[in-house]
C-alpha cells in the first residue's frame, strides 16, 4: 500500500469521526435543552399548584377529602383486602 493511498484513509477515517463526534455532541445538546424544558415545566405546575393550595386552602382541602372517600368506596366495592 502506497503512502498516499494510507493518508487517504487516515484523513478519511479522521473525518468519519469527527463527524459522528458532533453528531453525538448535537444530539446530547438537544435532550440536555429537551430534559432542561421539562423541568422547567414541571417546577411552574408545582408552583402553580402552590399558589392555587395559598389562595384556596379550604378548596384544597375539601378536594383532598372526597378524593380520599371516593378511593375508599372503590376499595369497599372491590373487596376487603
């Protein structure tokens, strides 16, 4: 094998890679900004939820108890276990 035809392959080998590099590198970015959305989504739900729980306790409170007696009816039908 010629000098040239090895360099030839070498360079060509380095490219490949460097490529598929930046294709890894591009797509980690995406779901790091992808997890990074999610997060954030959920953190403004919690906070909101928050809010709603501050302004509203008698609310929340009411929604808890028929929540907690509706689970309670559906085990009772279901059978005591």
């Amino acid at each position: 094998m010629e000098l040239t035809a090895l360099k030839t392959t070498y360079y060509t080998l380095g490219i490949i890679f460097m490529a598929l590099i930046l294709i890894v590198l591009l797509t980690l970015l995406i779901i790091l900004f992808y997890i990074k959305h999610k997060v954030s989504l959920l953190q403004k739900n919690i906070e909101e939820k928050i809010s709603d729980l501050k302004r509203h306790p008698q609310e929340a409170a009411l929604d808890l108890g028929a929540s907690l007696i509706e689970k309670l009816v559906k085990k009772g039908k279901s059978g005591k276990k």
